[in-house]
C-alpha cells in the first residue's frame, strides 16, 4: 500500500474513531436522539473498525466499537454485538491469563466490560461475577480522587458488579451499588448516578431478601430526578418502574381480600405510569417498547377483571 493511501485509511479511521468515542459519550449524558446519527454512520464505523485492526490501531479500534455497542445494545441487536466482541477479543485480552495483551492495558478494562455483559445476556453469572470482580480490583488499582475519570471507571465497575449479584440474587449487591452511587454523586456525574439508583430501586424490588417498596419508590425518584430532561429512555425507565410497583400493590391488595376501591386506586396508578411511559419511549428502542406494551397489556386485562364496588348511598 502507497504511503499517501496508507496516512489517508489511517486519517478515516481515525476520524471515525473521533466520532465513535462522542456518540459513546453524549449515549451516556442521557441524549438518546444520537442514535438517530449512529444509525447514519453504521457502515462508516465498520469500515473503520475492520481497517483499525488491520493498521493495528487499537485505541482507535476501542472507540468505533464503543459507538457500535451504544447503536446495538440500544436496538436490541445482541447478537451481533456479541460477533463484534468476540472477534476483537484476542486483539487485547491474553487468551491463557486473561491478562491485557502488552501495551493494551486501558483498553483491556473497556473489552472486559463487554464479555461481561455478553456472559450476563446469556445469564453465565458465576462467568460474568469473576470477571467483573476482576474489573473492579483493577480499576479500584488505579482510581485517583483527583482523576475524574479514573473515579467513573470504578463507579461503572462497580454498578457492573452489583447488576450481577442482583441477577444472581445476592442481597450484597447493594454494597456495590450503594459506593457506586456514592463515587458517581462525588463526582457529579448525574446521568450514571440515576441510571445506579434505578437498580437500587430495582434490588428492593426483585430481591425478596431486599423486599421493600417503598424503599424501591424512593429511588425511583431519587432516579427520576437526576435524569437530563431530553433523556427520554431513561425518564421512561423510571416511570415503567414505579408502574411496576403499583402493580404489585394492586395485587397485594387483592390476595389479603382488602376493599376493591383500593386495589382500583393502584391499578389506576400503574395504568397511568406505564401509558407515560409507553409515551415517552424512543420509538427505537424495541426491547423497552416490548416491555412497556406488555405490562400496559397486564394491567388491562386486570382491569378486565376487577371492578370497584359502588359508593355507599348517603
């Protein structure tokens, strides 16, 4: 290949690789419309990526993918995420030790979070567990009060951490997700704070060990009002769930044989959330549309079958 040809490939790939790392960046500031742009540059990302490796150009390489992840995993296209990390696996994860591959330590941290959440979609937590503790230990290593950065990297791999022992069931999992909250809030980083204190609102929830709604409403909130205004899916996030809640209050209420009145006073509540919700959904974002139509559904079909009784006659 021509020298002039070769420094032209390597300034397209590393205009790409620009653009990746700030679509990656704006995704989690809570501007969910960039996906629109992403869409626009798949093929371009590609492209870049493929040369990327071939120029072995791996900070570059790092950055269209994270672009990539931020398109796939919004889309719901797992699948062909997962071929994309496989593939660029060996390129930075040794594999006998699992170690980075010489000279790619930083961007070991960033292929490591990926096969996690690859091991956690196909629910191998024990997997994905000793990885992420893996990831955590590394990143405590190297976590500087002065560094900012450094300081988001613990408190990503941490809330990791914490998503994996709530899938597992582990009632531990608030320790993680509690300094994960803390490191986030210390370095007023707002949009992976609230996207932390959903979860805590979501461990109180599932967890029965944990089991405490009101607690599980309050970070809701908590969720909610850390949220950018424009971030659509994450604003939906945090109404679907409250939705949820009421939901299981409507249910509670019927098991214990309480007045129907009540139950339809809940029932009402989560119909009106998950409608919010529905509303506020980006219309790209499929596995949360899915979601959000199949609970409406539930509550109008329990709606079907629960009617309040009458007011008494004065």
């Amino acid at each position: 290949m021509s020298r002039p040809r070769r420094d032209a490939r390597r300034a397209y790939v590393e205009a790409m690789g620009s653009l990746g790392k700030h679509f990656h960046r704006q995704y989690n500031e809570g501007n969910r419309d960039i996906i629109g742009l992403l869409k626009a540059e798949e093929s371009n990302l590609l492209r870049a990526r493929s040369l990327a490796r071939h120029l072995g150009l791996w900070s570059t390489l790092l950055d269209t993918m994270q672009g990539l992840y931020q398109l796939y995993d919004h889309s719901g296209r797992g699948l062909e995420l997962a071929r994309l990390v496989g593939e660029i696996e060996p390129d930075f994860v040794d594999p006998t030790t699992g170690n980075p591959q010489p000279g790619r330590e930083d961007s070991w941290i960033v292929v490591t979070q990926y096969r996690v959440r690859a091991a956690m979609a196909a629910r191998r937590w024990k997997e994905a567990e000793s990885l992420q503790q893996r990831s955590v230990e590394w990143s405590r290593a190297r976590a500087r009060t002065e560094d900012r950065s450094s300081i988001r990297t613990l408190a990503a791999c941490l809330h990791e951490l914490g998503q994996i022992r709530r899938g597992i069931g582990l009632a531990d999992c608030l320790e993680a997700y509690r300094e994960s909250f803390d490191l986030t809030i210390s370095i007023h980083d707002n949009t992976p704070a609230a996207t932390v204190a959903l979860n805590l609102g979501n461990a109180y929830s599932d967890l029965p060990a944990l089991l405490n709604l009101d607690k599980a409403q309050r970070w809701y909130r908590e969720s909610l009002r850390l949220r950018r205004e424009g971030d659509r899916l994450g604003r939906a996030r945090c109404l679907g769930q409250p939705g949820a809640v009421a939901f299981r209050r409507f249910q509670g209420v019927l098991e214990f044989d309480r007045p129907v009145s009540e139950a339809w006073q809940y029932l009402t509540e989560a119909t009106h959330l998950y409608q919010e919700a529905l509303q506020t959904i980006p219309g790209d974002a499929i596995g949360d549309l899915a979601r959000a139509h199949n609970h409406l559904a539930s509550a109008y079909q329990a709606a079907g079958r629960t009617r309040p009784r009458p007011a008494p006659l004065q």
